[in-house]
C-alpha cells in the first residue's frame, strides 16, 4: 500500500493564480548547488519560480494554482541528490543545529588525527635525509594509515555523502573531485606503503578534510549568525492571544483564531500578536522594531500597536486591525524571504563559473596525469600530480566569494533598519552619485497635524475624513486619521496625481488639490498666512472648504544630507508641494537643487534626463505615491509607515522616525562590492596563481591542502568585514 502526501497545509496562495511553498533542501553547499537545484525545479512545466535561499538552505518555489502537486518538487528533488520536506522554521532550526554539531564532531575526530599522524609524519621526513631504517619508515607510514584511514571515513562524511548522491543521479558538484582527491590520495599512501616506498599521503589526505570542515564550519556559524538575526522576528510573535468573548468575558485562543474587529487584552509584560488600535488603557510599550528608537512609547486611546510590540506597564483593550500572516511583522518576514528571489550579477558570474568547473577540473588533472606520464614521469608520480590539481582546483573560495557576502551585508543592514526587497539592490546602491528625495513623508516625518479643523463644520470634517480613507496619499491619511474617520465612502475612485472623488447623495464630493476641489481662492488665502502649510481641499456640490496641514522635517535630515554630500553623492529634492514649502524644507537642508510642484510624470522626465547624463539615480521617495519614479531610478528606497509595508515598491524599505537608515544602505553596499570585488579577485587570483604550479609538479597534495582551504577560510573573513562600517556622527 503507497501512502499518499498531502501537502496543502503548507502551501501558500498568493492570487493572480499562483502557489508558493517553502522547502527545507539538505546538502545545499556552494553555488554549484544552487545553480542545479534551480535548473532541474524550473524545468518543470508551470512553475514561474524557483530560487534557493543558501542561508537557510530553503527554496522558494512558485508555479500556476492547481498545475502541480508539490509532492512533484520533493521527488523532484530526490532526483537531483538532495533530500527536502516542507520548511518550519523550528524543524529547520533544528536540522541545522544538529548538522552543526555533526560537522564539529568531524572536525574534532579530524584535528586530532592530523595531530597524531603529523607528529609521526616528522620523524619520517627527518629519516629520509638520515639513517631511519626501511623498517622503522614502513612502522610509522602504517601506524599513521590506522589513524588517518577511519578517521577520514568518519569524518569525511559530509563531502563522501554529498559526492555519492550527486553521482546517484548523474550529476557532480564540488564535493566530487574533492572526495576523488581524497580518495586518490589515501590509496596511494597504502600501495606506497604496501611497495616499501619513503613518501605516503595520509598526512595530506587528513589534513585536507580538516581544512575543508574547518572552512565549512565557519561558513555555517556565519550563515546562523545572519540568520539569526531576521529570525529573532519569530521570537516576537506571541502564539497565544488573551480574546473578549463576552463584555467582560476573555479566553486564552491561538493567534490564529484572530480576526479583524476582535478585542483583545494586552496585558502588562506580553507581547502583542496582532496589529491594531487601542480602544482603551494607557501604557508604555517597546516597539523599537518599528520606530528604531529604545525609548518606550506613551500610547493612549486611539494609538496604534504592532505585532511584536512589548507592553510595559498598563492593560490594553485593542481592536484587532490585522493578525497572524497580515500583521506587519509577517510582512517584514516575506519580505526578508524577498530579498533573495533575485541575483546579483555577481552570483550570476560565480554560478556559471561553479557549471563549468566540474568538467574543467576533471579534464585538468587527466591531461595533467597524461601529460607528466608522456613526458617520462613515472605513473605514481604522475597520479601524485593529478591529485595535487584536484585539490589545489577546489572553487570553494569562488563558490562562497559573493554569497558569504551578500549574507553578511544583508544581516548588518537589517540591524540598521534596512529592509532588502530585491537581491542585486545592493550592488546598485553601492553604484549611485545621485539621490533624489520626495519631501512630504520621506524627508518629513509622516505624521500631520491639521492646524484649521477648528474653522471647517464638523459634518464636513467627518465626510472629508470618510473621503480620505480612500487616497493613500499620507496628507489624506493625516485628514482621515484627524477626522477619525472608520469606515470609507463606498465607490471613490482616485486620480493619480489629483485626489479622490464620489458621488453622496447626487451630489459628487472631492478631495485633493486645490485645483482639482476648485478652491484656489480660499488656498491662496490660507497659505498668505501660513506659506509653508500644504493645503488639501474639499468640495461638495458648491461647497469648498480648503485644510491647512503641518509636518515637521525628520529629526537627522539636515545630518544626513550633509553626510550624503559628503561622500560625493548629490542631493536633489523633487515635490509636488507648493514653493514655498519646498524652497523651506530646501533651504533648512542646504540642498541647492529642488523643484516644486512636480507631477509623477515630471519625476520620471528628471530621472531619465539625469540618466542621460551618465548618472546613477537613487530615488527616495513614498512608497504607494511615487512607485513609478521608483520603478524608473536605478535603485529605489522607501521610508514606509509601518501600515503600508505590504504595499512597498521599492527596491529597499526602511520603518521609523530617522533618515539615517539611508546613510547605513549606501556605506553598506559601498563596502560590500569593494568585498565582493576583492573576494573574487582573491579566488580568481588564487587559482590563478596555484593551478600552473600544481600543472608543474611542483605543489604536494598535503600543501594543495592547505592552499586551498587558506584560500577558502580568507575569502570567508574578508566578507566578515561588512559586519560593520565606520560610524560617523550624524
């Protein structure tokens, strides 16, 4: 009887007719591995997307709703040598800390036999050029083949194992020639042995596994500890969620069972599970995740909370907004996932190069061997020759140059607040000379204060308000937020650019631009008193009424500016605001070149125009609002409120109150492309340098060892240095 496998409790259904699951994939290893992996998924008709995460050995697959099974995937991947099932994240974090102590215990079993066979190795060495008598040598050259031989059986395991799937199915990676090397060498040290003859390979061959685990090990620690940082997110997801069920009635229920309109209890020392507004209590909470600031916040009725938010002294009666997978802490999640669905040039490069070297280094050593044996050597030292290029050719130094830094860089980024939506942003962050920023909600602060609600009826405050919730734009947020508006007019269209408008009663109301409203009359009058306000307006059949509001510049704007001056990147300011709001904000911040009133459509002109010019473009601007300028620079990023994170466009996002995350993204990348560059010239260089002289004869397979795992362990920590850049005082 075949047991059937459902796995649609883990599949996701994304819309647009598409399905996504995660797997959790054992044996990814090096670029090689990624390259096959998503070759073999993406062949199979209807699937749209297939990407390996190396860091947490996960691949995100999609493909067309009800096409496939994604049993498929699993034998799929089977097929291809790697064994894979559903990815959980506590499943994953334990698979990996048991494959991290299995690789310690190799290396352990590993390190104390180099030990023990070096050490008989010395005398040996020291007997050839003396008088150590055959007997004694051939003595050593056995007592080191009882060490190195079951201790490379052991503790070879994690290349023998990846090397044996492969070739099951037909294929090779990296682990091949090594364990080929490995295995070459270890049999020749025993017919060596076995004809009498002063040279043997035990110490090479042992001493070869334990420079690779060593390079392995620290790979995984580095890969764990970057992990490790976007998983502390699932250490502030709270499981459990205290629910009213009655006035004065609660129940302990999952967070799953929370819906939108739910209220809940967050008492004192819990962490919220959900998104929502508190509709009673006072407190202090800590949502350092979303404003970036340790301070903890005072919130009252009407203050919104997050998923992950601690509350720290008062109970809390919270209306539920949004829970479990459409809390901002989820988005945050997919989109740390995101980051990786698309590559680099560099990981593009370092893939094709991991295609090419199985056969290339195969077909090294064979000429190699023939070629030393024409030539007149003598087949043990010919086989010796072909060893020494197996080993010496390993491109984990290649296979590991770019992606160890990409992971490095983007765990330091993400502790800054700088979230990647986009694989290759940060090499084209580290390319711009140019930034242009949006000013309402990227250089100011979000939040508006309306300064005249007092001057306009409150019937029309409320309706204006209702309006709002239909415009994303943050001025009508602002209005929206002010009239405490809860539920929309039904069948308000936007106009990008203008505003929102609708039909109440037959009459068709308006929100927006003062032209659009047909009040630029009463604007004109309200901005000769408060030139720097921006003015939103409001019409009802022949109605107008025209709301002054005010937002104050980012605390570290002008810092960060300066900063950005500083390292050679011009700053521009581009606004659809009036003048005189713009020429202020421009004159506080010292950025000499800005414009006012500008339409989406003149944004993108200004972009293409200094793109002709041969400049790289950062646009910094809202999210929602300016997606097609974003979409237009060379790299985009989004200083987004935390409500619409699930919208962002850009190709980075950051959340809180400060500028400086913009700052951190370019020293970032600036830094990680100057690694990336110097790891590939290191592993290029490297075999550059090291495959002619191995070709010569003139490298041992012990000393092939240690070149080629030094070159491995440095490319790893030359990428630690993007853990951190200088910090400058903004």
């Amino acid at each position: 009887m075949q047991a059937t496998r459902d796995f649609s409790h883990y599949v996701k259904h994304l819309g647009s007719g598409l399905a996504h699951i995660d797997l959790a994939v054992e044996g990814v290893s090096c670029a090689g591995c990624i390259s096959k992996i998503e070759r073999g998924l993406s062949a199979i008709p209807d699937v749209t997307l297939a990407r390996v995460n190396l860091t947490d050995r996960r691949v995100a697959l999609e493909w067309k709703e009800g096409a496939l099974d994604p049993a498929r995937f699993i034998d799929r991947l089977a097929e291809l040598g790697y064994k894979a099932y559903p990815f959980e994240i506590v499943t994953a974090e334990a698979v990996e800390a048991e494959n991290s102590r299995f690789l310690l215990r190799c290396l352990g079993v590993a390190a104390f036999a180099t030990m023990n066979v070096m050490m008989l190795s010395i005398p040996v060495w020291s007997g050839n050029v003396s008088d150590m008598l055959p007997e004694q040598r051939d003595f050593f050259h056995w007592i080191s083949a009882l060490i190195a031989l079951p201790a490379a059986a052991y503790a070879g395991q994690p290349f023998f194992r990846s090397a044996f799937n492969a070739l099951r199915t037909g294929n090779v990676n990296m682990d091949v020639p090594i364990s080929i090397g490995v295995i070459l060498a270890l049999a020749t040290s025993i017919v060596e042995t076995i004809g009498h003859a002063e040279h043997a390979y035990f110490d090479a061959s042992i001493m070869l596994i334990t420079f690779l685990l060593v390079g392995r090990y620290l790979d995984q620690n580095t890969r764990r500890r970057t992990r490790a940082v976007a998983g502390n997110l699932a250490a502030l997801k709270a499981e459990t969620v205290t629910k009213f069920v009655g006035p004065d009635e609660i129940s302990v229920v999952p967070a799953a069972a929370v819906t939108a309109g739910d209220i809940v209890l967050l008492r004192p020392g819990e962490r919220s599970a959900i998104d929502g507004t508190i509709i009673d209590g006072r407190s202090e909470i800590d949502q350092s995740l979303i404003t970036g600031e340790t301070l903890h916040a005072s919130v009252e009725p009407g203050s919104e909370v997050y998923a992950g938010s601690l509350n720290i002294s008062g109970s809390l009666r919270i209306r539920v907004s949004a829970a479990s997978e459409g809390t901002l802490l989820a988005e945050i999640q997919r989109l740390l996932d995101h980051a990786v669905q698309v590559r680099s040039r560099y990981v593009q490069l370092a893939d094709r190069a991991s295609r090419l070297y199985a056969p290339v280094v195969h077909a090294t050593a064979f000429l190699t061997m023939t070629g030393w044996f024409i030539a007149g050597a003598s087949f043990h030292d010919s086989i010796i020759s072909a060893i020494a290029v197996l080993i010496i050719t390993c491109p984990c130094a290649l296979g590991l140059a770019i992606p160890t830094v990409q992971t490095v860089a983007s765990g330091a980024m993400f502790r800054a607040g700088v979230l990647l939506n986009s694989g290759d942003a940060i090499e084209r962050v580290a390319e711009i000379d140019r930034i242009i920023f949006d000013k309402t909600g990227t250089l100011t602060l979000p939040e508006f204060d309306v300064v005249n609600s007092a001057a306009v009826p409150a019937d029309v405050f409320e309706l204006a308000g209702r309006l709002a919730l239909a415009s994303h734009h943050p001025v009508a947020a602002a209005l929206a937020r002010a009239a405490g508006a809860k539920s929309p007019l039904p069948g308000v269209t936007e106009q990008p650019g203008q505003g929102v408008r609708g039909i109440l009663k037959g009459e068709e109301v308006r929100l927006g631009s003062p032209s659009f409203c047909k009040a630029d009359n009463l604007a004109n009058i309200i901005l000769s008193r408060d030139p720097e306000a921006s003015v939103v307006a409001f019409s009802r059949g022949g109605k107008r009424y025209v709301f002054a509001i005010r937002q104050s510049l980012r605390p570290d704007a002008s810092a960060v500016i300066a900063a950005l001056q500083k390292r050679g990147i011009a700053v521009e300011l581009l606004s659809g605001d009036r003048e005189p709001a713009v020429r202020a904000a421009a004159e506080m911040l010292q950025v000499p070149e800005w414009r006012a009133g500008v339409t989406p459509a003149d944004k993108i002109a200004r972009i293409e125009e200094l793109k002709r010019q041969g400049f790289m473009v950062m646009m910094v601007g809202d999210g929602l609002n300016d997606a097609p300028s974003l979409a237009a620079a060379h790299v985009s990023m989004s200083p987004i409120s935390a409500a619409h994170l699930s919208q962002a466009t850009a190709d980075l996002v950051f959340l809180g109150n400060r500028l400086a995350p913009v700052i951190a993204a370019v020293d970032h990348s600036r830094k990680a492309l100057r690694l990336m560059r110097q790891n590939l010239y290191l592993a290029v260089g490297y075999n550059f340098l090291a495959v002619p002289i191995a070709i010569l004869g003139f490298v041992t397979p012990l000393i092939a060892a240690a070149a080629m795992s030094g070159s491995s362990i440095l490319v790893m920590l030359n990428a630690l240095r993007g853990r951190h850049v200088p910090q400058e005082t903004l």
